[in-house]
C-alpha cells in the first residue's frame, strides 16, 4: 500500500509536468531514484507504476528504480559505507544499526525519500 501511494504522487507530479509542454511530451523511460527506506518492496513499487499509468501518457514508458542505500557511519571504528537493513525500521527518525566493521551501535543516515525523477523522452520530444 506505502509503495502505490508513493508511486501515485510521483505519477501526478509527472503528468502535471508533460502536460505543460504543446505538444505534451511522449515518455519512454522514468528514471527513479529512491531510497531503500522508502521503498519496502521493489516488486510492489513496480506493480503499482504499471496499474498506475494505465490508461495515462506515461502508459506505454519503462520504469527503471534505482535504489539509494542508508549510510552507516561508526563513531567507534570511524567505518563509513553502505548499510544493509535487516531489521532497520523506516520510519525511525534517528536509525541506528550494528557496525558491520566492529559491531558497535552506529549512526545510520540516507536511503530515504526520492532523490531525483529523470524523463528520457521519445527522440522527437525535445525540452528548451
């Protein structure tokens, strides 16, 4: 349910977009980048793109996700790098996590929200 909400609102800003262009813009490929806290299931998000442009300009375009994972920064080691959640709880506002390096309780930052939506439009589709 989280992911076609999500999914719904980024659809809608979409659509508000290409139709502001004469004539409106043909879409072949959204681009997402979205962190892996916000989305709790790939296969979801993606099943919720596809009923959500049906019937819509975005219809025919592919959806391409691109996951940003959270940040784990020790202040125990000093180690910095991607982190893995098992057991991490999305919505917690300041997650922390075991050190993959040392074991010890570390600060977790990132892998929330929509970093950025890409359009790569039909070739005969240009943008000023």
């Amino acid at each position: 349910m989280h992911e076609y909400s999500l999914m719904q609102g980024i659809i809608n800003a979409i659509l508000a977009k290409i139709s502001q262009e004469a004539p409106p813009l043909s879409v072949m490929e959204v681009v997402l980048e979205v962190g892996l806290l916000e989305i709790h299931s790939e296969a979801a998000a993606r099943q919720a793109f596809t009923l959500l442009v049906q019937g819509t300009p975005l219809e025919n375009s592919r959806l391409q996700l691109v996951i940003i994972p959270p940040i784990v920064e020790c202040p125990a080691c000093g180690y910095s790098g991607t982190y893995q959640p098992d057991h991490l709880h999305a919505h917690d506002p300041l997650p922390e996590g075991p050190c993959p390096n040392c074991g010890g309780w570390a600060g977790i930052s990132g892998g929330r929200g929509v970093e950025s939506i890409q359009l790569i439009l039909a070739e005969t589709d240009q943008v000023d």
